[in-house]
C-alpha cells in the first residue's frame, strides 16, 4: 500500500486542564494521548479502521509537567495476522529548551477490522530488516505471551469457585 507509514510522532503541549491532584499531568491523560498516537499509526499502517486490543508493560518513569512540550511517539515493531505492535514512548521538555525526559513507555497492540463492528482483518506485514528490528520484534511477543498470561490468570480468578 502506498504510504504506509512505520512511525508516527504527536507534539503537543500539555494544558492546564491535564492536571492531576498533585499539579502534574494526570496518568490517564498520558493513557489517553498514548491511545491516539497509537491509533493513528495503526489505521495509517492498515488502512482500517483499528481498535486497541491490549497494553503491555506500561510504566510512568516520570511525570510530565503542565505547560510541557510532549512528543508521543509510535513505531510499529511487530504484525500478526490482524494485530499491529507499536512501541510507545512519551517524552516531554521544558518549551524554552532543555532535554527530552522519557516519561512513560509501553506496547499497545491495535488490531485492525474489516468495518466499525467488524471482525479483525490481515493488516500489511512488517518485515524485519536490521538486528534491532529484530530485537524489537521478540520484545513485543514476550510483552503478549506476558499480557495474556495476566488475561488468563485474571479469568482463572474470575471464574466461580466449584
Ligand atoms: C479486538 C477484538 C476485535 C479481537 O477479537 P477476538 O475475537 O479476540 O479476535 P482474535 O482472537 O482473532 O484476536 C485478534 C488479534 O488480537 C490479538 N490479541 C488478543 N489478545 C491479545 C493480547 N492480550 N495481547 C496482544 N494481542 C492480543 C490476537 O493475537 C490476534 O492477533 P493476530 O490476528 O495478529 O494473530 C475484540 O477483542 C474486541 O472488540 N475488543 C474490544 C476492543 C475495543 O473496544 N477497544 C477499545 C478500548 S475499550
């Protein structure tokens, strides 16, 4: 498909209406911003409509300050069948200057469907290229098998007791 597009970068400022009960951006914001840098990279790369099935590893390794520039980005790093594996970084720095600070990182998996209420569909496949491709790739199946060992521990709990 022509302009399929393996990394994608939102920039924005964080306002004063993000504020958490501590005066710093407010962790489901972050999610929220997270959510649409992956969502824009994954219809870019498909072509469909996507929804997010999963996130993996998800860590605040620090706060992001009102009024901060934020440069959220995406980049795919593994396919499936319908699933598309982006590797999500947040960072943020003072406007006037001053350097970047990792504030979160996670993988969000989005999977791609054949219409709104639509069942998944084959998304164009990533090719691995380089040896960091690679390393990447692995990285993203150990989060999943990681993320649905939590899914089936979860349901193994929820389930009602014989
Ligand atoms: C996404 C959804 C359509 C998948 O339906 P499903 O019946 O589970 O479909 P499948 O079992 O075929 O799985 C589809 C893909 O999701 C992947 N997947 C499922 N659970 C996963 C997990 N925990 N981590 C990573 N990938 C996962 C599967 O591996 C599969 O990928 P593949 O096609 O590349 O092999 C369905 O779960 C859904 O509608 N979920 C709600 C999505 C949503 O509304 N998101 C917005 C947030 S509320």
């Amino acid at each position: 498909m022509a302009g399929q597009q393996r990394e994608l970068t939102l920039r924005f400022l964080a306002e004063p209406t993000d504020v958490n009960y501590g005066g710093k951006v407010h962790g489901g914001v972050v999610m929220k911003w997270i959510d649409q840098s992956g969502y824009a990279a994954a219809v870019g790369w498909s072509g469909r409509y996507a929804v997010t099935v999963a996130v993996g590893g998800i860590r605040f390794v620090a706060p992001v300050r009102i009024s901060d520039l934020v440069a959220v980005s995406a980049k795919l790093i593994h396919t499936g069948t319908s699933s598309m594996h982006f590797a999500i970084d947040v960072r943020a720095r003072d406007p006037m200057g001053g350097e970047w600070r990792l504030c979160t990182h996670c993988v969000i998996v989005f999977v791609a469907l054949d219409g709104v209420e639509g069942r998944p569909v084959a998304v164009p496949p990533w090719e691995l290229v380089s040896e960091e491709d690679r390393r990447m790739a692995e990285y993203a199946m150990r989060v999943m098998e990681l993320s649905k060992g939590i899914e089936q521990t979860i349901a193994d709990f929820q389930s009602p007791l014989a």
